[in-house]
C-alpha cells in the first residue's frame, strides 16, 4: 500500500527537520548542550503518526508507508540534501548525480534511508535516518545492504553495491535486481530472501506503463535540442535577421549570420552592422550573438541595426533589439541547477560602462511575472572547454539579472521560490549587454556594448533534479 504524505508532512523530511539540524549544529559551539525535542505540530499533518528523536537524528515513519515526496527544497534554507551510500553518520558516502529536490520522490523500503545535509561549502550539518518501526526496533543502525537499495529505489544510480537487492513493490522507480544479484545479497538478509524473490517477480510483472508513470512522477525533463546538435524551433536566435540584408534606394543596412551549427556544437559570435549610402560605409553598430529560449520578430538586418525602424535613413542612436524578443517557453518542473560544456573567446571593447562579457542564463518564472528561481554566470576572460554547474537560487536572484541591464523579459520581479513554476527562461549570449546595439558614425566605436568577433561555443546543457 503506498501511503503518500502531504503538506507539512512532504516539507518535513528533506526541509524543515534537516534545516532544523542545521540550527542546532551551528549553536552548538564547542559546548555538547542538551537539546529538547522540537514542537512537530506546526510540521506534521498527522503528528502522532511519526517518531522523531532530534538528539539522535532518527525519523520513524507510520507502519505501511511506502514513499514520501520532498514539497520544497527551499525549505533547507540554502543547505542541500543528498542521499547516503553508506552506513557512515559522520563522513557518508554522498550520491552526488541525484540531489534531492522539490518533487523527488522517495521509497522507503524495508531497510529505510540516510538523507545527508550539506552547506554551501559542501560540508556535513547531519545525516538523518529514516527508517519504518520493523527496522527501527530491531537495529538502530540499518545494514550495509540498505545503501545499494536506496539507490535503487530512489536514484536509479547505476553503479550499485555488490549487495543490491530490488525494492519492495512494482512501484520502484528501477527494474528489479537478477537472481544473481539476489544470490550476492548479504548473508544476514538471507531469512527475507522468499520475501525479496516475491518483490523482484511483482515488479518485473509490472507493465511499461506504470514505469513510464513512475518516471513522469519525477518531473525530471530536458528542453529539446540542448545536445546543439541541429537547431531547434524550441530555441530563437537573432542569426537570421542579421544575414538578411535590406536595401531601400541607395540606402543599405548588411551583416552576417553570428549563430554557427558544427560537430555537434552552436556557436554565437558578436558582429558588426554596416549602414551604407551609395556603396560607401557611413555608419557601424555591434550586435551581440543570441539563442535563447523563446522566439524573435526581426526580419533583417535594419531590424538589427534600428528596432522598429519603418525606412529612411539609419540612425545613429542605439537599437534595444530585446523588445523584438519573446523570452521563454511553457515548463513546469523545478530544477535544481544547470551544468553547460562550452568555451569562450574574449574580444575586448571600449566600453567602460559596458565592458564586453559573456552571458549565460537560466530563469524559472511563474505567474504574473514572479521569477521563482535564477542562476547565471558570465566570463570576462577567455575559457578552454570545460563543463560548468550553476545552482539555481529559489526566490533569490544572487547574480542580479533584473537589474543588471541584460536581455530579459520586461515587468519581472522576483518572487520567493514558493510559486509555480510556468516557464523556462534560458540565454546564451556572445556579449552580455551588445543587445543594445550602439555605435554610430566613424570614431564612435567607444558607445559598441560588445567585442567584434567574441564568441561562445556551446557543446552540451542539461538541467539537474
């Protein structure tokens, strides 16, 4: 029977218990104090059903539950929480390739699991034991053999211990261990061992629909084409518009396309626009390199050069080619961070106020404008290929992008990271401010927001639950 909790119950687990372990280790100092259990009533729906003993930090769950789902991560207020490998209280073994996230959804099992907590600098606050009453009142401790099962059950890790055994019910989120694998089992398991061959027969008999619907509970997905193999439509960019020249008596406005397809990579580059009269260039602006999430409704390179123009003569002042961008696409999950593969090639410019930089962003936002979450990073020196991971700040917007002049949505403000999530905001950008589209006539260089030819080579992105 799978028994799901709800409310202050979900949040409890990987929030406010592990927050709360947090408050008491940092106050311990170096003094060992005595510690009262906490008043659970205003974080528990069902208070009497659970045990909780903060000293040794063990949570007992109801007799026959089977799972529980994280409400809200940002309940740890900025900690994180892993789950254990080991059986290690005071050094664990951490599954660092699944974090424990708002929607994660975790098996119990007959063994329990550990949830670690960490801080910022990635250091151990407390290693909680959650466990159901049969394991709690026969070892305080579960066996060695409960690690590999809670990957199994929650993680899907796919290096798992020599003592792995198949979770409990069809409902697991992996298929079930081989008879091997049952046989490699601890000897002190062997007296569940009928129970663990019935377990494994149930779930291999369980149909491929109800493992998609396991699957579809984690709410684990990637947006199409970040692999960069091929373009796609989920995708915009300015490319198109700047290769399309247009010309208007003997008046001609020209660049070239800044968004390059190759070996599985995207490349955005920062390029110039040319303004022409009579086949003599009169006027240069500099237009960053951009894909992003959403869609663009330039057509050429006027577009570019002037945002809105309806014909006549190019000016010189700046072009906010922004407001031809739409920014975002429908999504709904609650990622907890972002990795990237890419490198960057740094052309420096003159600008003092904005000095030529890279951008890269992603941003969840919700209703009415609400940003729920952010995480962005930016180079201003050249970078070799590499991968780079960015944790998503919940209600907070750490890097500044709603007040740092970067192409974003108009009328977002930030929220507090509770809100539902409705769209996906993501940004890659050759030069962080070159939407603006300055310059002007000869000797005008110093107004150009970005460096000719900077560019940012794009190998991989993926979103971390």
């Amino acid at each position: 029977m799978r028994f799901e909790i709800h409310g202050k119950m979900k949040s409890f687990i990987a929030g406010a218990l592990c927050s709360l372990a947090f408050g008491l280790w940092a106050c311990s100092g170096e003094t060992e104090t005595q510690v009262a259990a906490p008043d659970l009533s205003e974080l528990f729906e069902n208070v009497d059903d659970a045990e909780i003993d903060v000293e040794s930090r063990s949570i007992v769950l109801p007799e026959g539950t089977s799972s529980f789902k994280v409400d809200n991560i940002a309940a740890l207020g900025g900690n994180k929480c892993y789950l254990a490998l080991d059986d290690d209280l005071v050094d664990p073994e951490i599954d660092w390739d699944n974090p424990v996230s708002t929607g994660t959804e975790l098996e119990i099992g007959e063994e329990g699991l550990r949830l670690v907590v960490l801080d910022d600098a990635n250091r151990v606050i407390a290693v909680w034991t959650v466990s159901l009453p049969e394991v709690q009142s026969s070892s305080s401790v579960a066996p060695a053999s409960s690690s590999a099962e809670k990957v199994s059950s929650c993680s899907e890790k796919a290096e798992s211990s020599s003592s792995e055994k198949p979770a409990e019910s069809s409902s697991s989120s992996v298929a079930p261990a081989s008879n091997s694998e049952i046989a490699s089992s601890s000897s002190e398991d062997a007296s569940s061992s009928s129970e663990v061959s019935e377990s494994s027969s149930s779930a291999e008999s369980s149909s491929s629909d109800e493992a998609e619907s396991s699957s579809s509970e984690r709410e684990e997905p990637q947006l199409p084409g970040s692999d960069f193999s091929a373009r796609n439509d989920f995708w915009a960019t300015t490319s198109d518009a700047m290769a399309t020249k247009t010309s208007s008596a003997a008046i001609k406005v020209t660049s070239e396309a800044n968004l390059e397809f190759n070996g599985g990579m995207a490349t955005v580059t920062t390029r110039e626009v040319e303004g022409s009269f009579l086949f003599i260039d009169g006027s240069w602006k500099m237009a960053g390199g951009f894909y992003f999430a959403g869609s663009y409704a330039g057509e050429t390179a006027l577009d570019i050069y002037e945002q809105g123009s309806d014909g006549g003569t190019p000016s010189t002042g700046c072009s906010d080619i922004s407001k031809d961008m739409t920014f975002g696409k429908p999504f709904t999950a609650r990622p907890t961070a972002f990795t990237v593969k890419y490198s960057y090639s740094h052309v420096a410019n003159k600008s003092t106020d904005y000095p030529q930089k890279s951008l890269v962003y992603v941003m969840l936002v919700g209703k009415n404008g609400k940003v729920v979450a952010t995480g962005a990073f930016s180079d201003e020196a050249s970078v070799e290929m590499k991968s780079r991971t960015v944790e998503l700040s919940y209600g907070k917007d750490p890097f500044g992008l709603l007040s740092g002049e970067y192409p974003v949505a108009e009328g977002l403000s930030l929220g507090t990271g509770e809100e539902d999530v409705n769209s996906i905001h993501v940004m890659f950008a050759s030069s962080a401010y070159a939407h603006v589209v300055c310059g002007g006539t000869a000797g005008n260089s110093g107004k150009y927001r970005g460096g000719e030819n900077s560019a940012l080579v794009l190998d991989d992105f993926k979103l971390i639950y």
